[in-house]
C-alpha cells in the first residue's frame, strides 16, 4: 500500500505532461482546421 | 485533356489549360469530379491592392475563392498558386472556401495571383475582418477534463473507502492530491463564469454566470476547508460541473463561428479599383483614391466605382444590387450611375460626384448597420437566472437555520452545503447552448446559415412570411419564355460576342434545346440599343421591343420575338405551400409592376400580393404587421431590402445578395434555392422544443435534488451520482435534435 504514495504523484505527473502536450499543441494551431488536413492527404 | 485533340472554346481556356500544363499539374484532368467553371475575366483590378507586410518582407492574405466544386478544384488551385515563382506558401481550403496566401511582393504582387486565379475559372475575393478561433477557450476545456477525470479517479478510490476501511494517511494524500487538481480548475478553467457573473452584477443584472460562478466557488472554497478540516469534498462535482459547462461552451462557440464564417464569406467582395482618367493618362487606383470632380472611364464587366454622371458612352447597368430587379437599365450621356452598379455592356467615361460613404450604396450600408446593432435579448435561462438563484439562498438558508435548531452546527452546515451543491443549475445552464448549436448545425446542413442562436430561436415564433420578389422568389436573373428555334438560333449567333444578361438568357435557352449555333459575322454590340450582325449571309439585328420582349429584325422588318421573363425558383411554389400548411401567413413584396407581381404570386401560390413599394415602404410594412402584434419573418438579397430585413423579427438574406444585406440579415441561405426555409423552420422548432423541455426537466431534477439535500440525504458520493444524470439527460436531448428535424421531413 506504501507504493501509492510514490505511485499516485508519479501517475499525475505522468497525466499531466500529457496534458501539457495537448496544451502545446492546441496553443500552436493544432486544432484550429479539423476539416482540411484529411482531404488535402488524399490528394498527396 | 489527356489523349484527346485540344481544342479551345476561348482564349480563357487556353490560357487555363497552359497554366495547368506549365505547372505540370495535369493529373488533376485524371481526379477531378465536376468540371471547373469556365474562366472569366476578373471584375475588378487587384493590383491597387497592398496588404500589410510581416517583418521578413513577405505578405499573408486570406481570400474566399468562388467556385471550388470538388477535391481536385482545391488541389489545382492550390498547387498552381504555389508552383508560381514568388508564392512562398498557399493553401486551400475546401470546407471553407478560403485561401490562405503568403507571398514576396517584391517578385510577385497581388494582382497577378489573383489574375491566375481567375484564369483558371475561380474568382477569388476579399474577406472582411474575421474572429480568429478562441484557442483559450479549447485550453480550459483540456485543462479542466485532464483536472477533472484525476480528481473522479482519486474520488472513486475515497468512496471505496467507506466501505472497505481506509488508512487515514492515505485519505488524507487523495483528498490533497484531488485539490491540487482542483485549484487551477477553479481558478483558470472556470474563470469565464466568474468573468460574466461580475459584469452582469456590474450592469445590476442576475444571468445564469452568478447562480454557476456561485456555485464553483462554494464548492472550491467547501473543498479547501473540508480538506483542512479531514472532512468529505464535493471536488468531483466540481470537476464535473466545470468540464461539462466548458465543453457546452465550445460547443456552441464553434457552431457559432462556423455560421458567422460562412457569413463572412458569402459577404466578401472584390476589391473595388477604379480607372481615372488624368488627361490622356488612365492609372488604376484604388476607390479611396477618387475625388469628386475626377473623371473615371468603366468598360463592360465593371462595377461602377462611385455615384457618378456620365459624361460621354452609353451602356447598359444591371442595378439589381440597388433597385432588386434584373433587368439591366440603358444609360446614356447626362445620366446618373451608382456605386456598387455592374455596366454589363458599353463603355462610360463619367464625373465622379460621391465616394465611399457618400455614395447611395454607403449610405444604405451604414444605415442597415446602424439598424443591425440590436443588441442582444437575454435568453430563456438568463430570465429564470435570478428567481433561481433568490430560490436557491432562501432555501438554503431555511435549511440552515431548521438544522442548526434541532441538530446543532456540525449537522446544519454539511446540509447547507449540500442544498448549495446540488442546486447547482449545470444542467439548466447546458440546456440552452447544446440545444443552439445542434439547432444551428441542423438549420446549417439544410442550407440556411445563422448568425446567432437567439435568431433561430425566434424564427419558431413567426407567424407572418414576407418574401422580396426578386432573387428571392424569383431567380433573379432573366430566362427565355417563348421564342422559335429558328429566332433563338439566329439570336443565339449575334448574342454569342455579348456578355448582356438577354444574351446569357438567350444562349442558354439554345444550349439547352440542343440548337446548333451558325457563326455570325461582323456581330456588333451597339451598348445599350441590342446587337447587329449577319447570319447565313443576311443581316440581322437585335432590338427591345415592349417591355420583357426583345425582337430580331432581319431586312424586311420584324422577323420573330424572343419573350423573356424572371421566372419563379423551382422549388419556390412547393416551399410556399409548405409554409401555408404550416399555418404563416405568405406575402409577396416587390418594387416591381403589379401586373408582373401577380403573375409571379399566382404561380408561387402566394394570394398576398403589395407591389409597386419602395425600399422604405417595405420596412414600414413590416414595422405595421408588427404593430399589430404579428412577428415577421422578412427574405431578400438587395440592398433595397436592408431596411425592411432590419425592421423585421427575423430576417433572411439570400446568398447571391449584396453583401451589405448579408452582414445585417439574422441568416443566409446559402444556396441558389429558398426550401432552406422550411429546414430552418423545422431545426428551430425542434431547438426550441428540446430547450423547453431540458430546462423543466432539469427544473424537476434541481427541486428533487434540493428536495433531498434538505432532508440530510445527500452526500457527496449522491452528489456526484446526481449532477452528470441530469446533465446527460440535457446532452441527449440536445443529440436527439437531428433525428426530430428527419422525422418531420
């Protein structure tokens, strides 16, 4: 039981870089155009 | 194009065809799905045009570019663009209808971009100022999810808890654990509702922020104390509360965006430049430029500049953007012209008199905005906002003080707690934006676009349509009604050399009946009077007979009449009775011959007829039908219907309008028919009904729930059991508006 002490704030830190990437990747633009990006593939 | 033996139409498709082979772009004849427009001629100059530049020298511009019918449409566009020298990024769009250009000025500048673009058959505009995407909002929402789905984890491990018994240093690390996630979500995620409760106090007013900012707070604070103090939280529920509300939010922000997107386009414009004449000298530049006194000169295909007398030339002007009618007008030296007018034949040289905003087209724009500036109404749940939250205090407070009569304060204060929590309205809050945008996205996949939720929300409450006669009910543009082929070939040869709306009348009509076309020589446009020109060795010529008829005179007088007529739209009659089945009301307003109006009405199956009244006229109409307590539903194009689209509950511009009408109309309809009427109906009945019902539903819920917490039954796990059942219940119903719409059609 003694491991969730270490293991719980591991497992947030863990979440939380994630969380961090999408924060990135939302404030460059990643999402701002859901529509083109699979169509424009097709013709590549 | 492949294989086969080139032979071109025109020069246009010529140079269409070597831009396309030039840039070795020729695979795109192997993909394409529909057949590209043939090229035109571009209406106005860009070359006048300078946008900003960025700090490396380059420019960016966004354009719409009309036109782009399939995949392979976007792919030539976009890679013809970006195999031209000086292009240093292009791309296009084909959801939206908009380019994305970045370009060195120095090697290439505008005008020559946009002329290859017209080239190939696209005719590319400008864009007005647009909203970029609210990213911050897309941030909380992430935030508030990661922060929200942990502290449900760490709560679902603390509820286990009471049952199987649980090391108290361990609750003690979840619950620190599940406020550490909490705090930003509090303080950041949940900010916008703190952000419209102040301002809606500031203004003296109780919107639905307060009772949800209350809320947050309550159990943010609650959730610090308890922890402090090692007793239970409500952090789950708040963490649900707030990444529900926020994905609302987004929801309804992105469906709104895309409607005022496709607004936005639909209203773009070409650039308008203007040809002066200094002596000899003719330099292009752009409409600010001019000054009253100049002297312009405009020549088939351009927009009129400016309100300006004509001083020598004759022409023929399509006003239809001005008056609402289709048939272009003969001008001649002497006479006025108007800004924003489209010389479809002829040559004008013309004084300028007004610019900009002192043109009549100016003035009509600036009035249409002022009248646009509403502002908005408060919506249903804003309006029921204060009695809930006064309601949620007094009931609190009544339970505090029963509480700490009979039980003390260590039971009375986890009860008003409780009754705090759980009168929550998340999801009376939801009900509103989920059920909007599913409303506007159904009301958008048929055709009719919207600017705001509260508009589509009012168009369930019209009982009175008034419909413009021209491109509206009507397809704006003239047709052939009666004619011989032998007179429709004829004409057909002569009208071939003109770009005169009669002559695209008249070589549909033969396209159409299969015609072959005799090649006419020596055709001649004689601007503003018809065409002359021989025909199997004879000499003919094209004249306006009585009104609506145009006659070809050969040698010996008169030798057969074209009638020509705007017809009613296909689908013009079936709407009409579809809206009368509905139990509106259906009017006919036009500026045109009565005659003309009930010829138009009859076949429509409209009996209300008002013709022969001017633009203000047609407001005031509206402005008395709703004096008598009826609510109106106005649909036009032209600038001529500005005023009454205002004055009306709801008002509808059609697609092909001016684009002043666009910008001031509460919704579009976005195609080249009026039946998106009847889906926006349908979208907006089915919208409103849903909210109606989400919010007595999660009325039913709040007064149970409070009901309970009173009573000392709930706690935070009945909580955080209570609060997303009756949120999913609003968030189906929202969902299920799609089907209603298809079950009623």
């Amino acid at each position: 039981m003694d491991a969730i002490v270490l293991l719980l704030p591991l497992a947030l830190l863990l979440g939380g870089l994630f969380a961090v990437l999408f924060l990135l990747a939302a404030a460059r633009g990643q999402f701002d155009d859901l529509d083109d990006p699979p169509e424009r593939m097709l013709h590549d | 194009m492949e294989g086969a033996a080139d032979a071109f139409c025109c020069a246009g498709c010529e140079t269409a065809a070597a831009i396309i082979r030039g840039a070795g772009l020729e695979r795109y004849y192997q993909e394409r799905e529909a057949y590209a427009p043939r090229p035109g001629g571009l209406s106005a100059s860009w070359a006048g045009l300078t946008p900003d530049r960025a700090a490396d020298g380059s420019c960016e511009l966004r354009v719409a570019i009309d036109g782009l019918r399939c995949a392979s449409c976007v792919w030539v566009v976009e890679h013809v663009l970006q195999a031209t020298p000086g292009v240093t990024g292009a791309t296009v769009s084909y959801a939206t209808g908009r380019a994305w250009l970045r370009w060195d000025p120095d090697r290439v500048d505008l005008g020559a971009l946009a002329a290859r673009i017209g080239a190939l058959g696209y005719r590319p505009r400008l864009l007005g100022e647009e909203a970029r995407p609210d990213r911050t909002l897309l941030l909380r929402l992430g935030v508030a999810a990661f922060a929200a789905m942990n502290i449900m984890l760490l709560h679902a491990a603390i509820y286990a808890g009471w049952w199987s018994e649980m090391d108290p240093r361990f609750l003690a690390l979840f619950r620190w654990a599940a406020l550490v996630l909490a705090t930003p979500l509090a303080l950041w995620c949940a900010s916008p509702f703190f952000a419209g409760a102040f301002a809606a106090l500031r203004r003296g007013m109780l919107h639905m922020d307060v009772p949800l900012a209350l809320a947050v707070a309550i159990l943010y604070g609650h959730g610090v104390a308890a922890t402090l103090l090692r007793h239970e939280t409500y952090l789950d529920s708040l963490g649900m509360l707030v990444a529900l509300l926020l994905a609302g939010r987004f929801l309804e922000s992105r469906g709104r965006r895309r409607a005022a997107e496709a607004a936005v386009t639909l209203a773009a414009s070409a650039p308008v430049s203007a040809k002066r004449l200094t002596g000899e000298h003719l330099d292009i530049v752009p409409v600010a430029a001019l000054r009253a006194g100049d002297l312009i000169e405009v020549a088939t295909g351009d927009e009129v500049p400016a309100d300006a007398l004509v001083v020598h030339g004759r022409g023929a002007l399509r006003m239809a953007l001005v008056t609402g009618e289709a048939e272009p007008v003969a001008v001649g030296p002497g006479e006025r012209v108007l800004a924003g007018t489209v010389l479809v034949s002829g040559q004008l040289t013309a004084s300028v008199q007004a610019v900009g905003q002192g043109t009549l087209l100016g003035r009509m724009a600036a009035q249409l905005q002022a009248a646009a500036d509403r502002g908005t109404r408060p919506s249903s749940a804003d309006r029921i906002a204060p009695w809930f939250t006064a309601g949620t205090l007094i009931v609190a407070a009544i339970a505090f003080a029963g509480w700490l009569a009979f039980a003390g304060i260590g039971r009375a204060l986890p009860v008003t707690v409780a009754v705090l929590v759980v009168a929550c309205p998340c999801a009376l809050a939801l009900a509103q934006p989920l059920a909007a945008a599913a409303g506007l996205g159904a009301a958008a996949r048929r055709g009719l676009l919207f600017r705001s939720a509260d508009a589509l929300l009012e168009l369930r409450t019209v009982d009175t349509v008034a419909l413009d006669k021209t491109g509206t009910v009507t397809a704006g543009a003239l047709r052939v009604v009666e004619a011989s082929d032998e007179v429709l070939r004829i004409a057909a040869a002569l009208e071939r050399h003109s770009s005169h709306p009669i002559a695209r009348a008249v070589l549909a009509e033969t396209a159409a009946r299969g015609i072959p076309l005799p090649r006419a020589q020596a055709a001649q446009e004689q601007s503003g009077v018809g065409m002359d020109g021989i025909v199997d060795g004879r000499a003919w010529q094209l004249r306006a007979g009585d009104p609506g008829v145009v006659e070809l005179r050969g040698e010996r007088g008169v030798h057969g009449r074209i009638r020509l007529s705007d017809v009613v739209r296909a689908d013009a009659p079936a709407t009409v009775s579809a809206l009368r089945a509905r139990g509106l009301r259906v009017a006919l307003l036009t500026g045109d011959h009565p005659d003309v109006a009930a010829a138009i009405a009859r076949h429509a199956g409209i009996d209300e007829v008002v013709a022969r009244i001017d633009p203000e006229a047609k407001a005031a109409w509206v402005r008395r039908e709703r004096a008598l307590g009826r609510r109106v539903l106005f649909v036009g194009d032209g600038v001529n219907d500005g005023p009454a689209l205002a004055a009306a509950d709801v008002g509808i511009a059609m697609a092909g309008g001016a684009a002043s009408t666009v910008l001031v109309a509460d919704a579009v309809v976005s195609g080249e028919t009026i039946a998106p009427l009847l889906g926006g109906l349908r979208a907006a009945e089915a919208a409103a009904g849903t909210i109606v019902r989400s919010q007595r539903r999660s009325i039913a819920y709040n007064v149970l729930a409070v009901t309970a917490a009173v009573a000392g039954l709930v706690n935070p796990l009945v909580a955080a059991v209570l609060m997303p059942l009756s949120s999913g219940v609003v968030i189906w119903g929202a969902l299920r508006i799609e089907r209603l719409v298809r079950e009623v059609e």
